[in-house]
C-alpha cells in the first residue's frame, strides 16, 4: 500500500498523533500496525510463565493447540487481515504466535517453526489472515457494489501463488478456505521433503493428540527431529558412532535392532506386504500420507506401532546413556539428570533431551 507519510506535528492547530487506536489496532503516523503486535505481544509475555506449569501436565496437544491459538494467536492477528501486504509486520505476528505455540507445548525454542507448523497441519498464517481478508471485501463488495482497489494487488499475488484461475473473491468462501489452507501445509511440507497426502487432515484430527498419551509427546519430537538423533546436536552417533540422524537411528544404527524388527513387523501384520524394510518411510507415511485404500483400523494401528517404536527409541536411548553416565566421573555434569520434580514421570525426562 501506498501509505503518505504524515510529516507536521498539528493540522489546523489540532495534533497530530504518533499513535491512534482505531478499531482495535494501534497504527502509527504511516498507518501501519508494528507498535499494535509488538504491544499485544509484550502483554501476553506473561503466559510464557504460565505455559511452564501448564505444559504436559493436564491437557492433550490439541487441547494446548486450542488454548494457544485462542488465548494467544487470535489476540496477536486481530485486526491484521488489512496489512497481509505489509510482509515484514505479517512476520512478527508469525514468530510471536508460535512462541506461544511452541511455549505452551513445552517445546524449545530454538526448534524449527516450519516443522513445528507441519506435525499439525497448521497453515501459516498469513494464509488465515488471506482467508480473513477475501471474507472482509466479499462483504465489501455486497454492501457497495465494488471491489476496495487497494486490495488487487496483494489479492493477484495470492491468487498466484494459489494457482486458482478465477479472481479469490469470486469463489465461495469454503472453496477457497480449504484450497488456501491445504496448499500453505503443502508448500511448508515440500520445503522439508515430505509428500503430504488427501488423509494427513483425517491422521491428524482423528487418531493423533486427542487423548491423553504420553507418547505422542515424543512422537511430536520424532516428527519435528529434534532429539539425539539431530545432527545439529550431535554429529556422529553417539551410540555406535555412525553418521548421526533420524534415519539413521530408525532404519540403520544396531542399537536400535530390537525395536526396529519388532516395529517393523507389526507393519508386515498391519499392511500384509512382506516387503517393507524402510521403517522411517512407512512412519512418514502412515503419519503424512496414509493410502487412500488403508482402512481406519489400519491407519490407527500404524499409528500406534509409530508411537510404541518412537518410545521405545527415547527409552532405550535414555537407559544406554544413564548407563553409561554411572561410568563416567562425578565432574562430569549430568544430562537431564537435574530436574526431581519429574521423577515420577520417566518419559517426560525425555522432554529435556
Ligand atoms: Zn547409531
């Protein structure tokens, strides 16, 4: 948009504001909304706290999701559908709603935002504020009869990047919103190597993070690949010292040869193909892009023989290293080892790992 930039400090003797509350949104002398997300994210600095006890203890990742998304995304993004064409404002908004996320998952920081969007299926949200903002002008356009022209050109280049041959705001809303939102999961997943199928929407509202189960909070970690097998973290394995990855430590280290044969299995069983050997490829799929031909009952127990395997990985893992630790000397300072108040909880143990 071309904002003009106000430069006099009073109009007709009556001042003019650095910043106006309008509707909601704080803008500054150049109608932009950076102070407004930058002020609602300093407010709710305090859930970051609070998401510390909350995290884990009582509610399902859905349920965490939900909270996040309504106590604290919707407060950051109210009002911003207006400036999708303001990228850089667009982006604080993005980091700031997934802190929260992340935070009242209990996930760390430093993991990475777009893998953290994909093992649930969330869109981006400029993608959501589009959605928003094709609601606004269609509205628009019934009461004045015209289309706001400030709106074409952002409109054009989603509706680009959508690949939709007719104008956004000549489609029906559900049409629109459906194919937005599968194409922003599919580009972050494209980004990260993974094939997204038509049943990711139904692994993930159906048979995932809807019921208390511990291990999903380590099949989350799986998925995102944050844990000992990120070579980020640790380059060589450090249980048989080969190349370091989640590959590695699923489909190849001999550590891991139990589980691995023990899952593997479970999957012949469950799909009746004798030639599965690649276990990370069928816990991609069953996980991202299940057959259009599996039955329910299939998908569930490839679920679940996807969440056995990825618990027993952090726990063998976990018992191997505190083995080890008994050997080594007391000035060496312990991993994980530190919090007492989870001791009861031996799977959480993991979380800080
Ligand atoms: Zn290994």
């Amino acid at each position: 948009m071309d904002y003009e930039k106000i430069s006099r400090t009073h109009i007709q003797g009556y001042p003019v504001k650095m910043n106006y509350k309008y509707l909601g949104i704080v803008l500054n002398k150049a109608l932009d909304p950076r102070n407004s997300v930058i002020m609602i994210n300093n407010k709710l600095k305090g859930y970051l706290s609070r998401n510390d006890w909350i995290v884990k203890k009582f509610f399902t990742p859905k349920s965490l999701i939900t909270l996040s998304r309504y106590y604290q995304e919707s407060r950051i993004i109210y009002g911003l559908n207006p400036f999708l064409d303001m990228g850089d404002v667009i982006d604080i908004a993005q980091k700031a709603s997934l802190k929260y996320l992340r935070s009242i998952l209990g996930l760390k920081h430093n993991v990475s935002s777009r893998r953290c969007r994909l093992v649930f299926g969330l869109p981006k949200l400029e993608h959501n504020l589009l959605v928003r903002l094709v609601k606004n002008v269609k509205k628009y356009k019934e009461h004045f009869g015209e289309i706001p022209s400030i709106y074409n050109r952002t409109l054009e280049e989603y509706r680009k990047w959508s690949g939709l041959d007719q104008p956004l705001t000549e489609l029906p809303i559900e049409y629109l919103k459906s194919t937005v939102l599968n194409r922003s999961i599919s580009d972050t997943a494209a980004k990260e190597g993974i094939n997204v199928g038509t049943r990711f929407k139904e692994v993930i509202e159906k048979f995932l993070y809807r019921w208390p189960d511990r291990r999903e909070n380590l099949l989350i970690r799986y998925i995102i690949k944050f844990g000992f097998f990120d070579p980020r973290l640790f380059s060589e394995c450090e249980l048989c010292g080969g190349e370091n990855s989640r590959t590695h430590v699923t489909n190849e280290c001999p550590y891991f040869n139990g589980s691995r044969n023990r899952a593997l299995e479970k999957a012949k069983k469950i799909l009746g193909q004798n030639a599965l050997s690649n276990l990370e490829e069928v816990i991609m799929q069953a996980y991202f892009a299940p057959d259009p031909n599996w039955s329910k009952k299939q998908i569930r127990e490839l679920v679940d023989m996807t969440k056995t395997f990825v618990a027993d990985l952090y726990m063998s893992r976990k018992k191997k290293t505190e083995v080890e630790d008994t050997r080594v000397s007391d000035d060496e300072p312990r991993k994980g080892g530190k919090d007492q108040r989870r001791a009861n909880t031996p799977l959480l143990n993991f979380f800080n790992n």
